[in-house]
C-alpha cells in the first residue's frame, strides 16, 4: 500500500501593535555621615516619591520595589566615608497621556534618577492568541498553495507545532536615565511648573511574531496537469 505524500510547511505572522503597558524606573538615593542619618534622608525621599505616585493613582497600575541597599562610599575629605542609600521602585504605567509629566516631576527629586520608558504588553495580551491562530492560518494557507501546485489537495493534518513566539518593541535603543534637575517642585499640588521640561514620549509600537510548523498528508498529486 502506498503512503500518503507529506507535505510540510511553516506558518509566520508578524503584527504591529500599541504597547499596553509602560515600565518606567526611579532610583532614590541619600548619602549621611551614618547609617542612621542616610536611612532617614532615604525614608523621607521615598516618601516624596510615593506622594509622587498616589498624584498619579489613575494612570499607575503597580509600583514595586526592590528594597533597600546601604553601604559605605569612599568620600574625598581625608580619606574618610560616608554611608550610601539607594531604593529602586520600578513603576507600571497603563495610560500614556501623563507619562512624561510623571517622569518630569520624578526627575525633579533631589538624588533621583528615572529611567524608561521600557513599552510591552501584558504577558495575557489577547494579541498573542490572535497572532497564533493567525500563523496557522498562514500555515494552512501555504499548504494548500503547495499542494494546489501538484495537482493536489490537503488530505489529513499530521502535526502542528508551535515553532516561535516573540514580542519586541519596533526600537531597539535602550531608554538612558534622566539627569536630576537640580530645581525642586512643590509638594502639592503636584503639577509640573511653566519653565520645568515635560517629556514628549511617543508610545513605541509592538511586533509580536509567532512561527508554527505544519505537516500534512496530501491526497495523490496530479503531476501531468503540472506545466513543464
């Protein structure tokens, strides 16, 4: 008994999307003669910052972070020390319109460098099962062009594996930290001053790419009907 011809084909789909969320990074940093003295200037820092983002509650959907690091830092008088504090917050921003102000007011903190925007999306995304049913779609659709092309029709699907699943942003350049403005905003309200920058950030757009591998039987191909 004759096999049934196989017939094997790749499926790929590449769709540009807007980002659904936005990273951005605020480093807060003190320095004291002690311990102590820099874990209060650092409390106190930390807790402008997060006046900073309850300001901005609507357009945030989480903020973390990484905890506290102190440590001593080599200071250039005699010789001597002084204590170093850092606390890292890594921000999630969900609506883009007041994204460059927040990075503007954050900057604007003494000792504090922001960093980002850093765009993706969600890792739930629905985008991603629409790119894979897609590829396969792609795959089917190739496979009946091939087997249309020796007089041929698909029969029976034998295998289908998932081949690639990637997300990248349309840029490839990394976001570079914000000097500090040396300028200090108010507390309240939180609004960015007639002479303070505000970040002009274009959201960039997403290509989500996903390959499938397919493998059909075909039904008995019809070669003399193939033009020479």
């Amino acid at each position: 008994m004759r096999n049934s011809p196989i017939l094997a084909v790749r499926g790929e789909v590449a769709l540009e999307v807007e980002p659904e969320v936005a990273r951005i990074e605020a480093s807060i940093a003190a320095r004291g003669a002690d311990r102590a003295a820099t874990l209060l200037t650092l409390t106190e820092r930390d807790a402008e910052v997060s006046l900073i983002l309850g300001d901005f509650a609507d357009i945030i959907e989480k903020s973390e972070s990484s905890g506290v690091r102190l440590g001593p830092q080599q200071s250039s008088k005699a010789g001597g020390s002084v204590c170093h504090g850092v606390i890292h917050h890594t921000i999630t921003v969900v609506c883009f319109e007041r994204l460059g102000e927040l990075m503007a007011i954050l900057a604007a903190e003494e000792l504090t460098e922001v960093g980002g925007p850093w765009w993706d999306l969600r890792p739930g995304s629905p985008v991603y099962r629409q790119v894979r049913i897609a590829a396969v779609s792609d795959a089917v659709r190739r496979a009946r062009d091939y087997a249309a092309a020796v007089g041929s029709e698909l029969a029976d699907l034998v295998e289908l594996a998932d081949a690639h699943m990637l997300s990248e942003s349309r840029s490839s350049a990394e976001a570079r930290p914000l000097a500090s403005p040396s300028a200090r905003l108010p507390h309240r309200p939180r609004v960015v001053a007639a002479e303070e920058p505000v970040f002009d950030l274009s959201p960039a757009r997403q290509v989500v790419r996903a390959v499938v591998e397919a493998r059909f039987t075909l039904t008995e191909p019809d070669l003399a009907a193939v033009p020479a």
